[in-house]
C-alpha cells in the first residue's frame, strides 16, 4: 500500500470517529470515556486494516514478480542448441546469468548452478588432448542439461 493509499484510509477514518464523537457527544465523565474507547478502537481497526492490506499488496507484487521470473526462464529455454562444447557453454553461461540476476529470489537455485558449472569446468576451455576434450564434452554435455531441468523447473513451478 503506498503513502496516498494510507492517507486516504486514515482522513475516512478520522472523518468518522469525528461524526461519532458528534452524535454521542455528552458533557459527564461516562460519556467521555465511551468517546475515547470508540477513538481507540477506530483507530486499532484502521491500523489493522492498513497493516492487512499492506501485507495483501506485498504478497501480490512477490507473486507477479515471480511470475516475470517464470517468464524469463522460459524465454531463455527457447531457442538453444546443444550440439557443440560452444553452444553448451553458452547456455550454462546465460543460465548463471539469469540465475545471478535473480539470486535473491533463487538462493539455492543459484547456489546449486554454481556448484554445478565448478564441477563441471564450465568456464575452462578445452584442452588439446582428444581424451581430455571428450570429457570436456560430457561434463559440458551433463552440466548443461542438469541447468536446463533447473531453468525448466523455475519457468514451470506455476506461481
């Protein structure tokens, strides 16, 4: 709920616990404590409302913001070949990015991929041994595809 929100909620509320106080105003003692308890209770429900609807109006950005990041992997699963050591590379790289860029939101998703592409010398290039470059090419072959079902899982997990 932003500033303009809360003010409008508290000048009704105020306008109302006004109009009360008018229509049971009394000059006794009694009267007086039953203005101040309607005061106080106006004023205990306005800041339960507004602490609810606060509450509603953080959740409902967490979801939409969720729901972008949804979007984002999905679009990041388009449209990659997986045939070359270059193009896995570049998938894991884009992967750690996007999962970098949202690393607050993904902590463990992002700490996993990092554990993943270290495992699997995904920032090392090749060497010239053809023994050592095809175990290159499956270790890239196996951490790309476990960052694809990761990115997969978060562009499906339908918040």
């Amino acid at each position: 709920m932003d500033t303009l929100d809360l003010i409008i909620v508290l000048g009704v509320v105020g306008s109302v616990a006004s109009v009360i106080g008018l229509l049971i105003s009394a000059p006794n003692h009694k009267s007086r404590l039953v203005h101040m308890a309607y005061g106080i209770f106006i004023s205990v429900l306005a800041v339960g409302i507004v602490t609810y609807q606060h509450r509603v109006s953080d959740a409902e950005r967490r979801i939409v913001e969720m729901q972008r990041i949804e979007r984002e992997a999905a679009k990041l699963l388009s449209g990659f070949d997986f045939t070359t050591s270059g193009s896995m590379a570049g998938f894991m790289l884009a992967a750690m990015s996007f999962l970098e860029k949202h690393k607050d939101r993904l902590p463990d998703s992002y700490s996993r991929a990092v554990a993943l592409c270290e495992n699997s010398e995904c920032l090392k290039t090749k060497n010239a041994e053809s023994h050592k470059s095809m175990e290159h090419f499956r270790n890239m072959q196996d951490a790309s595809t476990a960052l694809k079902y990761l990115v997969q899982g978060i562009a499906q997990s339908g918040v």
